[in-house]
C-alpha cells in the first residue's frame, strides 16, 4: 500500500466522523477531529493516528489499523448528550 492510498483510506475517518457531528479543527480540517472533548488525530506522515478521550485517555493507532474499527472507537468515546 503506498502512502497516497494509505492517506486517502484516512480520509474515510474524516468523512464518517463529520458525518457523525464531529467538527473540524480550523488549521488542520483533514488531521483534526473533536466531538464532546474527545478529539481524533493524525499525528504523522505514516498516517498513524491517536484518539483522546474526554478524560485524557489516549489510544494510538498504526496504520494498518482497519478504518472501521478507528472510526467505532472514536464513536464510543462520544455517547450523545
């Protein structure tokens, strides 16, 4: 997998997480997710990626973590209020 097709895979997170409510960082629309004081992102050129829950807890994800379980880890850390 090339690192374009690994970026453009990553992309689908960005989309099912906008889709889900979460909103955008202003610098960085693509890299940067936060919804409920959680927040999802990029931290690397390798398309690694880290989620931070609302209460501080981290989880890191490699890149060859599938999308779908990235994107259901990101929709558990938000419950709707």
């Amino acid at each position: 997998m090339s690192d374009t097709d690994t970026w453009d895979t990553r992309l689908d997170i960005t989309e099912a997480l906008e889709a889900a409510g979460w909103e955008p960082d202003e610098d960085n629309p693509l890299e940067l997710l936060r919804k409920n004081g959680a927040t999802w992102a990029l931290i690397n050129d390798a398309c690694d990626s880290q989620l931070t829950g609302p209460g501080g807890w981290n989880i890191e994800f490699p890149s060859d973590v599938p999308n779908v379980l990235i994107i259901a880890a990101c929709l558990a850390a938000t419950p709707a209020v």
